[in-house]
C-alpha cells in the first residue's frame, strides 16, 4: 500500500477549498500563459513569411530564389528515429515515434507536436556538409534513410511505414542543403529509390533482419570545411581508379583516417548493444540453472501443491467454522454501510423539510435551525459510521487472533477486510461530500453526477446524482469492482472477452504456482537456515543469508505483483467490464522512492490522496506533515496485514514504511546532486528488493 503526495489531474474536481482553488487558478494561467506563448510563436513565424514576400515581389536574385526554396521545402510530421542504444531490454524497439521539423538547413526532433511550442527540441542538427542516404526496408516494416557527415558517419537515422513518405522526405532534406549519398549502382534519388523498391519484391534476399549502427568513422574530430572537401576528394579520386592487382599488394594503406576505438566514450553510445544484451541474459539463465539444481540436490522437490489447497480450503478443525463465518459477517457490515448513508440521505430530506415548514411559518432564527439540524445529522452518521468500520476489522481479527488460525487462510481474510473498510471509507467520505454540497445547492450538478461537466466517459447510467446513487446495484458494483475510490459511476469497458478471459485466469492459476513454489523450494528452507546465525549473532553468515534469500524473494515480488496487478485486477475489470485499467504505472523506472510510491500501487495510491492527503492539506497542514500522516497509515495498514495473520505485532513492516521518508530525501538529494536518474534508481532495487523484503522475512520468521 502506497503513499504519493502528488496530485493528479483527474482530482482537480474534488477541489473546494480556497488553498485548491488557488492552485487550480495558477494552473490554468500556467495554461493560459503556454497558448499566448504559441500565438506568439506562430506571430513572429508570419511577420518572417511576410518579410520573405515582400523582399519577392520587391525584386529578383538567387537570395530570395533560395528563400522561397527553402520555405518550400521545410516539411514537419511524426517519424521513426532510430536509437542504436535502447538496449535495456531484449525485447526493445530501437525505433521511436519522434516529432521532426525540418526547417532553416537545420532537423529537429521533438517528442510530439505539442512540444514544439513549449520545450526545446530534444535533438538538433545542422544540415550543412551533410548526406542523405536510402537504405531501403528493413525489417520488412521500415523504409530507412539515414543522414551522414562526410565522412560517412551516421548522424540520425529515420524510417517510415510509408515508401511514399519516405521519398518526400529524403527529396526535402536534398532540398534543404542536405547532399545526396550515390552508390556505385545508382546515380540519382530516382534511382536510389526505385533500387530500394525493388528490394521488397520477393527477388531481394536480406542478409541481416536486425539494424546495426556501424560506427566506423569518428565523429568528434572538428574538421574545417575545406578538409573535409579535400578529404572528400582525394577519396572519390581513389575510388574511381581500378583495383589491379600487380602483386605487391603490401603498398596498401590499411589506415585511411582517424578513428575511435569501438568502446570509448565518442563512439559506445552509438553502438549497437543487442549481443551484450544477449549475453547477459544467456549468463543469468545458466547461473539460475545453477542454483535450481543446487537446489534440488540438496533439499529435494518440496513443492507439493495439495498443501496449498489443504491450508485454504481446510484449516485447522478448531478455527474453520469461525473462520467460514467471519466472510458473511463482512456481508452485513457492508449492507450496514449503505444502510446508514441511506439513513443520513433521509435525514437530508428532513432537514429540507423542516426549513420550508420554518419559511412558511416565519419563525426566528431559521439559520440557527438548520444549523443544529444538519449538526445533529452529521453527528448521528459519524458515530453509526464510526462503529460500523470499527467493527468491520475489529470482528476478523478477533476470530484469527483468539482462535490462532493458521496464516494462509488468515492473510486472505486479512487482506479481505482491509479492502472492504478502504472502501467503506470512501464510499463514506464521498456521499459525505455529496450531502454538503447539496445543501448549498439542490438544483446544481455537483462534481462526478451526470450533466456536470466533469463525470467520466464511456458511463452507463442516464441520471445518476447524489441520492439516487444509494441502491444495492450500485453499491454492490463498487464493492466487486477493482479499485477503491467510490463514486457515482465509473467508466466500463464496450464488451466482455469471453477467450481473453479463460487467457486470463489460465495465467492466473500458473503465476499463483509459481508463487507457492519459489516460497516452499526457496524461500522456506533458506529462512529456517538462517535462524540459527540469527540467534548466535554471525553477522557474516547473516549477510550471506540476507543475500541468498534475496534472490528468491525478488522472483517472488515480480511474481505476485504481475499476478496480482497484471492478472487478478484485470479479471476483476473484464468481469465487472471496469474501463479504467491503470492499476499500476512503469515503477520499475523510478529514479527516487517517493516516485515508486506514486507508481506501484495506483489503486490505494488514488485512495491515500484523495482520502487521507488532500483533506489534511484542506485544514492548512503543511504538504510535508501531509505526507508523513500518508505514510503512517500506509505503514499501520502494512503491519496489521503482515502482523494479525501471524498473530503477534512486532513492527518490522510498520518502521520499514516509515523508514522510506528519510531514503525519499536521501534519493532526491541524491538525484539533484549527481543530476542522474540511474543513482536514485539503484537505491530504490538495493534498499526495497536485496536488503529490506529479505531482511524482513527472517525477522518475522524468527519471531513467528
């Protein structure tokens, strides 16, 4: 469960206090400001082309000629920009959408169109004393040209789906200044091109499917113009001439020209990486292959999945009666809920009632009224409320704790109830926001009810407002659906995927495996070895521990938060046809811990802000305080999870939550300080996936 103070858009309709308007209002100058800097931009851009017509019509010369051309000629749209170093992943595309502007004798590319107005190009290069050169389909997908220096070194290379795109692009970029690469067979871009097209006929035989980024020429030696054209000379002179072989062949130079060696600093960032990339991973599965079979020769084939099953469906004669009852009662604590706000709706109505009975009969102090009414109502709804979430986790784990029932049942009734009171929270909250506001306005469509601007898309209710939201369909709808914010309604999916489904649950049953048998194969018999240098305190032996374990526990973590995020929240969303399906976002990219906080866990991430942060920062706390109060929930929440299914409260989970504020600023000073997002990181995995899981492990297993 994941704290993040940061707020997202999509929260922005929450807003009521004066603190947020502001925020809001600054927002939208901000806004503001970027499209008066667009209309700038596109002012000066028209005040030049004005200029440029008037120098034509004024008179005549190859200046204005080469102005009008150049005009003619820029040319702007979405390419693919090759890059020869993506190689983080096997599976990674060296190709990139990219934005490119082709303007002045200068290509830029930029992110997307938007970019161009507000950031600098991510990229620029001067077309002057350059080359372009096709190189036709690769990949049976790319039409590829590239522009070189003159010396034959590759500066960008770019490719379209499109060969007709492609043709006027390189016919743009000659136009702009840009050479034109000729090989020995072709002579002109007409003839490069139709070579090019000949190749996706199925007489060409590609001898490579991949794209490698040859740099056998240097780059960072800063040539004068004229060089550069002697050297370009001197060299097309020697190609001219004939090779003859006369015999004394050892008079040949083999060194032409300087060069960099392949792995120093000006020359490995354009390499192609994809072999290393292969190697790694070749040496990673043999060194896991390893330690599978060391694993099976010394502790045998423990995996026994009936045990699974025997724990779950089965648990100890003396808890499964107790145990089987405490599911039902999570039934009526939640009916209970909606009871109660149904409750606090009427009241509402009585509240309306009674003012206009006060109107009508013009009794005095009719605010004064109304005031003590609403107070009563609220107060009356607090404590029905109050009593009911605290009964929801009071009655569960009194039964695990008084009957000590065994901790794999006990962790999913666990995890059951934290969900149910997460959701009862917000659903409270929410409906208490409602009533508020209607009391301001009864007529007005407030925040998240339909025709008010600002309800999601692609919704199936007609007219849901605030008190028609308080049925049984509707509540029960959000208590199945993966997420636990409550609202009015919620986005859903255009059809149910009947095969995507069975897909689905196939890959869930076989991620759930994979869980059950890296803890009993790896996890269990590493932890019972490690007790024993635990309690002689051999700090060497514990270190070593600490590090086997580690790897079987990140297997495990990847394991379950694809299991969990990818598979079971997903099939929650196909069955409930739930269409906002961003349970997680790239966490595995953070460069600090507070940005793996915003990430990992989208779900109670939405539910820490929207429940917890922004109501605190309303009352004027500070965003600092805000955010520790996050993470001590988090951490209560984390230890009540880890701790009541194993029936004893130690607080490792609970201080390793609260430790992550010290290691957020640690890792953000850090980043600031070395101006890299690699150094927060390598933090993030060391600190959360190789030192604290593990080490919590053996502390709890110790004690348990």
């Amino acid at each position: 469960m994941k704290p993040m103070p940061e707020r997202p858009e999509s929260l922005e309709r929450f807003d009521s206090t004066p603190q947020n308007f502001l925020a809001s209002s600054l927002q939208k100058i901000r806004d503001l400001r970027d499209v008066h800097h667009m209309v700038k931009t596109l002012e000066e851009e028209n005040a030049r082309l004005k200029s440029v017509l008037q120098q034509v019509t004024g008179g005549s010369g190859e200046r204005h000629t080469d102005e009008i051309r150049q005009l003619l000629y820029s040319k702007t749209g979405y390419l693919n920009k090759y890059r020869p170093y993506a190689t983080s992943s096997l599976f990674a595309n060296p190709w990139e959408p990219r934005y490119i502007v082709l303007k002045d004798h200068n290509i830029m590319y930029y992110r997307n169109e938007r970019d161009v107005y507000r950031n600098p190009p991510r990229g620029q290069l001067a077309l002057t004393n350059t080359y372009v050169e096709v190189e036709g389909l690769k990949r049976r997908k790319y039409w590829t040209f590239r522009v070189i220096d003159a010396l034959g070194v590759d500066l960008i290379r770019l490719s379209t789906e499109s060969h007709s795109e492609m043709t006027s692009w390189v016919e743009a970029l000659e136009a702009c200044g840009c050479g034109l690469k000729k090989s020995e067979s072709t002579s002109s871009l007409q003839d490069m091109l139709a070579e090019a097209r000949e190749r996706e006929g199925g007489t060409f035989q590609r001898q490579n499917s991949g794209y490698t980024s040859d740099q056998s020429d240097v780059a960072a030696y800063n040539y004068r113009p004229e060089q550069i054209r002697s050297m370009r000379d001197r060299q097309s002179k020697v190609r001219k001439q004939p090779r003859i072989s006369t015999g004394y062949d050892g008079a040949v130079p083999v060194h032409t020209h300087p060069k960099f060696s392949l792995l120093s600093s000006e020359r490995v960032r354009f390499l192609d990486q994809s072999g290393m990339v292969t190697l790694t991973f070749i040496v990673l599965a043999a060194t896991n292959a390893r330690l599978v079979l060391e694993n099976m020769l010394k502790y045998g084939f423990r995996f026994n999945p009936f045990t699974f099953v025997r724990m779950v469906v089965a648990p100890k004669e003396s808890t499964n009666m107790a145990m089987l009852m405490c599911w039902p009662s999570l039934v009526v604590f939640a009916l209970l809920g909606l009871q109660i706000e149904q409750l606090a709706a009427s009241m509402l109505k009585w509240e309306r009632r009674k003012q206009l009975e006060d109107e009508k009969k013009e009794r005095a102090h009719i605010d004064q009224r109304c005031l003590m009414r609403k107070r009563a109502t609220e107060w009356l709804v607090f404590v029905l409320n109050v009593l009911n979430a605290s009964l929801t986790m009071w009655v569960p784990f009194h039964v695990m704790t008084a009957t000590k029932s065994e901790p794999l049942p006990s962790f999913g009734l666990t995890m059951a109830t934290i969900t149910l009171w997460m959701k009862l929270v917000s659903f409270i909250h929410v409906n208490w926001s409602l009533r508020q506001l209607h009391r301001i306005d009864n007529t007005r469509r407030w925040p998240g009810e339909s025709m008010s601007g600002s309800e999601p898309l692609a919704v199936e209710a007609d007219d849901m407002v605030y008190p028609r939201n308080l049925t049984a369909r509707n509540f029960a709808y959000f208590l199945v659906a993966p997420t636990l914010c409550y609202q009015l309604s919620y986005p859903r999916s255009p059809r149910f995927r009947v095969r995507w489904l069975l897909r689905r649950v196939a890959m869930l049953s076989a991620g759930l495996g994979m869980m059950l048998f890296i803890t009993e194969q790896y996890i269990e018999p590493t932890i019972d070895n490690s007790i024993k240098p635990l309690q002689d305190m051999d700090w060497l032996v514990i270190i070593e521990r600490v590090l086997k374990l580690s790897l079987p526990t990140l297997y495990f973590w990847m394991a379950m938060f694809y299991t969990l995020f990818e598979l079971w929240l997903n099939v929650l969303a196909e069955l409930t046809r739930f269409g906002d399906r961003e349970f997680y976002k790239a966490w595995w990219n953070s460069s600090t811990l507070s940005e793996y906080w915003r990430l990992w866990n989208q779900p109670v991430h939405k539910w820490m802000l929207r429940h917890v942060y922004f109501p605190i920062t309303g009352l004027g706390v500070h965003k600092f305080m805000a955010g520790i109060v996050v993470f001590f929930v988090s951490a209560v929440l984390h230890e009540v999870l880890v701790g009541v299914p194993l029936h004893m409260v130690r607080g490792w989970a609970f201080w390793g939550l609260m430790a992550q504020i010290p290691l957020i600023w640690l890792t953000e000073m850090l980043k600031r300080y070395f101006k890299s997002d690699r150094i927060g990181n390598a933090i993030f995995w060391i600190s959360f996936c190789f030192l604290g899981q593990p080490v919590a492990e053996i502390l709890y297993y110790h004690d348990f």
